[in-house]
C-alpha cells in the first residue's frame, strides 16, 4: 500500500517581492501566523506581477477548494450554507477575497 504525504498543514498565502534590479520572487507559503513560514512553491522570475496576481490566489488556496470538493462528496450539496462554502472558495481562487481585504 502506498501512502502519500498530506498536504502542507496551515492557512495557505501567496507572495510577490521585486529585487531591486527587477528579479521577481513569488511563491506560495504556508504557517505564516505562527512565525515561521513554510515554502509550498516558488516560482522565481514568474512572466509578470500581473499574471501572478491571477495564479497566486488560485495555487495558494488549491487545498481550501480541495476540501470543499470532498465535502461536497461526502455529504452532498443541499443547503445555502453548502452554496456559501463553494462561493467562498471560488472568491479565493479568483483573487476576489484578497480584493476586498485590500478595499
């Protein structure tokens, strides 16, 4: 039987940072509350700031949506707070939750 390591435990956040001689550095880190940051990816010299702005959310909240499809399988899709948790984790991936916490 082969077993397979669980996703990287912690809330799950996506950087950039510019060097000052332009070099992109983003990635995706997880733990960043309790003080120590745990890489999950990085993706030196990414195409653009933009472009990350678009994937980042959609790679740094992958297990949240991974999640609400189990849950969804497990115990089905009936009620408005079932719609509320598919909303919310397509509001993630689309960037829209960092949006407002940026308003």
């Amino acid at each position: 039987m082969v077993t397979r390591a669980s996703p990287t435990a912690g809330e799950w956040e996506w950087y950039w940072r510019e060097s000052a001689d332009g070099e992109a550095d983003c990635g995706v880190v997880a733990d960043v509350d309790s003080g120590r940051a745990v890489s999950v990816c990085r993706a030196p010299r990414y195409v653009s700031k933009e472009q990350w702005e678009a994937d980042g959310p959609l790679l740094a909240n992958a297990k949240h949506m991974l999640s609400v499809l189990k849950t969804i399988d497990e115990y089905g899709y009936d009620t408005p707070t079932d719609l509320e948790m598919v909303r919310d984790a397509i509001d993630k991936a689309d960037g829209i939750a960092y949006d407002k916490k940026l308003k």
